[in-house]
C-alpha cells in the first residue's frame, strides 16, 4: 500500500476529506519522528513499538566484486509488533 492509497483508505474510513486524512497522517509521521530523534522510543499499545538502535560497524562483503568491506556503525529503527496487532493477522 502507498501513502496515497492509505490516506484514501482514511479519507474513506473516518469520512475526512482526502487533504485532512493526508494532513493527519503527516502530523502523525512528523510526531513519531521527532519522538524518535528524541526519545528513542514510542509505544502504541496494541500496536507495536518502534525503537532506536544502535549497529555496531561490522565486516560486510561487496556482492559483485568479493570484496571485504567495512559498514559503518548506525542507528536504525526496528519495529516489534503488539500483542494484539499479531493476534489480527494470524
């Protein structure tokens, strides 16, 4: 699903206009990234958790030439689904 469709999916289900479903679904994104950047954490019961994480750096290999390669360390964000979220797909 693209963001358009899903915001059309919204528009549809809360009978919002298209521009405020978007402009919801905006501020929400814009939210859990700042939350994120300064917390490293944010929960949505039933929903899941998305946390910051640390990578170390590590040896990786380039796949077209063999080549050894050193990867940098980073953060990433993972995603661990809830309870009730797992429960909806099964």
């Amino acid at each position: 699903m693209t963001k358009a469709e899903l915001v059309s999916q919204i528009a549809k289900d809360t009978e919002l206009s298209k521009a405020d479903a978007e402009r919801s679904l905006n501020a929400f994104m814009d939210n859990v990234t700042k939350t994120l950047k300064k917390d490293g954490k944010i929960t949505l019961t039933g929903f899941g958790t998305f946390e910051v994480v640390k990578r170390k750096k590590r040896k990786g290999r380039n796949p077209q030439t063999g080549e050894t390669i050193q990867i940098k360390a980073r953060k990433v964000v993972k995603f661990k689904p809830g309870k009730s979220l797992k429960e909806k797909i099964k």
